[in-house]
C-alpha cells in the first residue's frame, strides 16, 4: 500500500499459481510492479494444483528504450508527474480490482444479515466455520486487497447488519473502507496477531453476536503431561559440534553469542545463542556487543549463504570501525533451512570464495574442515580464542562442513561409524542430553541415556570428547 502497487492474496498454492499468471497479465497491462503475498500456511502447504499443459517459455526479446525522465528521475521536475501517474494508475487498477475480481462475485451474495469480508488464507476459515455452523453471513473475498474501489464497495454495506473484515496480517482492507457498520482488527473485534484458526473466526462471530452459544472449537486442554519436544537439528548435524565446543570454550558470564536466521538458529537449544534477527544481523549485533561490552567476547555465528546475502556490508563496517568479536562463518555449502538452494560459492566455484570475501574486506580468515572428533573443533575454537585475545579487530573463520541432509557429500563426511551407550558407564550426568542434545538420545527404562538406532546416522562424534566416562562406544551395525 506504502509503495501504491497492486497485491494479491493468494489463499491455496492453487491460487497462488493461477494469480501468479496473473500478476505477469496485470504488470505488462499497469506497466507496474505487483505483489504476491502468501502467508505462512499457503507457502508451507502443499496442493494437487491443476496447471497449464504447455511449459513452454519463449522470453521476449529485450528493447530498452531510453527515458531518463522515466528511468532516472529526480525531484522534483521528473519525480512529481511520475507521482501523478502512479496516483492516476492506482485508480485505474481500482476499478480493474473491481470489474475483474470483485464484481463477478457478487452475484453470488444472498443478502443476508452479516458480511464478512475475506482474504487469503482467512477465507477458508471463515467459509468453514460459516458452513459448518449454517450461520446467517454473506462471504465476500478479496483476491486483490490493494488498491479497492471504496465507494463501490461501500454501497454494498446498506444491505448488511455488520460487516466484518478477516484478513492477515495486517488491517489493509479495514484501513482502507470506513462505515460504522466495519469491525476487524482496528475495532479489536478480530485478532490482532498470530495465526488464522476456527476457534478465532468463531470467538469474532460470538463477540459480535454472530453466533450465541459456547465457542465449539475451543480446544480441550489435554489432561496427560506430554514430554518436551523441541525443534532440534538433524542428528549428524556439524553444526551441533561447533555450537557445543562454543560452549566449552567460551563461558557464559564472559561472553555473549550473536547469531543469525538458519537451521544453525537451534542452537539457542545449546544455549549458544543469546540474541538473533535477522539476516546478517549477527555481524551488527556482534559489533553493538563489542562497544557495549568490551570487558565480554563476543562469538557471532552465521552461514554461508547468510553471509554472502547481507553478511558482508556489516563485516566491511566493522572491521572499518576495528570492532572486536569473533566471527564465524558456518559453511556447509547449501541453503539449508529453505529446502538446500545452490550457494553462489557452489555454482561458481573458481570465481566465488567465502575465504577471499573475507580477505577482501580487510581480514584475516581462518579455515578449519569440519572433523567428527569434538576434541579437535574444541582446539579449533580455543585458537580463535587465543587469536582474538592477541587482536584489535574482528577475527573471522571459516567452518567448513556439509548439511546432513545433502546425499552427495554428506557419504564423504560421514565415517559410518555408529554408538551405542556403555549402561554400566552412564552416570546420567546430563551433559549428553543438555549440553549436546542429540535427537537420538534418550532415556531408557532404567533412566540411563540410550541411543535410538534408527536416528543415529554414523557421525561418530559422540563416542569421542563427550561423555566425561566415556560411556559412548562404537557399536557395529548388526550387533546388539
């Protein structure tokens, strides 16, 4: 709305695809930028879609034609009739909105006592609800929630009692009408954060009298007491040994540990993480700690692909201003978290080195290849301890391993060598379980420490340097 583009709020992947084809058709008609906006639960969701046969793609052939006026404007004389036409454009997008995505539905509203106004992933709670309960309310749905032709849709409000207004996250349809008759998210009458469900679409329809007995899908709150189950990372993962040598080697009245957004963000389970962010912001956060807290080391953690997006400005910045904490770079040569993309360092390896990015903006790198031995990454993190003591400016190094998940080289890291836990050694000190926190330990019958055969995926790195009696021991598939 801030920018005066138009959006559309898909509320399926079936819709986000067809308003993707869309959105291209709006562009080159508007000459504008258009948004898509999925939510959370439609970018997470999955969905028997029915697409267009013909893939086939012939890009069209590229013709720049010079227009400073349009393409390099300054204020004022260039900028405000640009600011004119996007302001005369936004109108005309209105009544398209209107003519193309709304008009066409409102033959289908029955003009009963309340309208509910929805879109995007709301809408599909709300049809749900007013189904299953038979409630008395028309469903309007937004495909295109900015910019609305406001009178237009205005006029329809004199058929309605009320008119409520679902929508997520954000108020932009609610800000964007104005009757006595609107409640949503600005009259309080909607929630304001947090995710869509039936239970919030009813406690609404009950607050305003929509719905007059007890909310239905009020969840029973289940009587057992479950044990804990957090998010954790994939056992085998090389990012749990550099988090638990972090620990080892650096103490927490001491310290303070900046991270950033990744799989690598668990490692708040290990208590190696104190503050995150969000991309790249574990390099600014680390340099606020070092000037706030200069008696403190600072440990910032961030991957690979974190930091060749919006890593490197900070770290020019810090080591500019000679701001001293520790960086390290955890590199496992893939986008991990967001389904394992090709790095840039990946795709072009002779021409793109993390190493040489470092170097290039003025420090000194350190590279260490990830081993199984917990031992040796605790030698790792002890020098870059030494190295940042004897330092005035930031120390960086690079942790080069692999993701757990990536077939192809995780064969080559990992030596197959699986544990089994000695129960006679197993003192049940818990440093294993809370300090290492393994998804495949856990507790036995007898309350000792066990490993679940199915989860463990060879790394080995348990059987040396964790358990301080050694009850981890190599165990060889097919014995008991």
């Amino acid at each position: 709305k801030f920018a005066r583009i138009p959006v559309f709020d898909p509320s399926t992947p079936q819709e986000a695809y067809d308003m993707t084809k869309e959105a291209i058709k709006l562009s080159k008609l508007f000459e504008t930028i258009v948004m898509l906006r999925p939510v959370m639960r439609v970018c997470h969701a999955r969905e028997i879609c029915e697409v267009t046969q013909n893939h086939e793609f012939t890009p069209q052939s590229a013709n720049f034609q010079k227009n400073a006026t349009r393409w390099a404007a300054v204020p004022r004389a260039t900028r405000y009739p640009q600011g004119v036409e996007q302001l005369k454009r936004v109108v005309e997008l209105e009544n398209y909105n209107y003519e193309n995505y709304i008009k066409p539905k409102l033959k289908e509203l029955k003009n009963r006592k309340i309208l509910a106004i929805t879109s995007g992933v709301a809408d599909g709670y709300v049809k749900e609800c007013v189904g299953e309960l038979n409630l008395d309310v028309d469903i309007l749905k937004i495909d295109m929630p900015y910019p609305l032709p406001k009178q237009k849709i205005e006029k329809l409000f004199k058929n309605y009692e009320k008119v409520i207004i679902f929508e997520e996250t954000y108020p932009c349809i609610e800000e964007q009408l104005s009757s006595p008759k609107i409640h949503g998210k600005l009259t309080d009458d909607v929630h304001k954060i947090d995710e869509f469900t039936k239970e919030k679409v009813l406690n609404t329809f009950i607050k305003l009298s929509v719905f007059k007995e007890k909310n239905r899908y009020d969840n029973r709150p289940y009587e057992e007491k479950l044990p804990p189950r957090q998010p954790n990372l994939c056992p085998g993962c090389p990012h749990r040994n550099l988090f638990y040598a972090i620990k080892k080697t650096f103490r927490d009245k001491s310290s303070i540990f900046s991270s950033d957004i990744g799989c690598y963000t668990l490692g708040l389970n290990q208590k190696a993480i104190d503050s995150y962010l969000c991309m790249g912001a574990s390099i600014s956060m680390a340099s606020g700690y070092s000037i706030a807290h200069p008696e403190k080391i600072t440990v910032a953690t961030l991957g690979d692909s974190t930091f060749l997006h919006s890593g490197i400005a900070p770290l020019v910045n810090a080591v500019a201003q000679n701001h001293r904490f520790i960086l390290i770079i955890m590199d496992n040569s893939t986008t991990a978290m967001t389904g394992r993309q090709t790095t840039p360092e990946v795709l072009n390896p002779s021409k793109i080195n993390i190493k040489k990015i470092v170097e290039g903006c003025g420090v000194e790198c350190i590279e260490y290849v990830y081993t199984p031995n917990i031992k040796e990454t605790i030698a790792f993190t002890k020098k870059l301890k030494k190295t940042y003591e004897e330092s005035t400016s930031p120390i960086v190094a690079v942790f080069k391993e692999f993701c757990i998940l990536d077939k192809t080289r995780s064969t080559e890291f990992l030596p197959k060598i699986y544990s089994q836990v000695n129960q006679d050694k197993c003192t049940t000190c818990n440093v294993c379980m809370t300090e290492y926190s393994c998804p495949a330990f856990f507790y036995n019958e007898n309350n000792k420490v066990d490993i679940d055969p199915f989860l463990c995926v060879g790394c080995s790195a348990c059987i040396d340097g964790l358990c301080p009696t050694n009850a981890f021991e190599e165990v060889k598939r097919g014995e008991s």
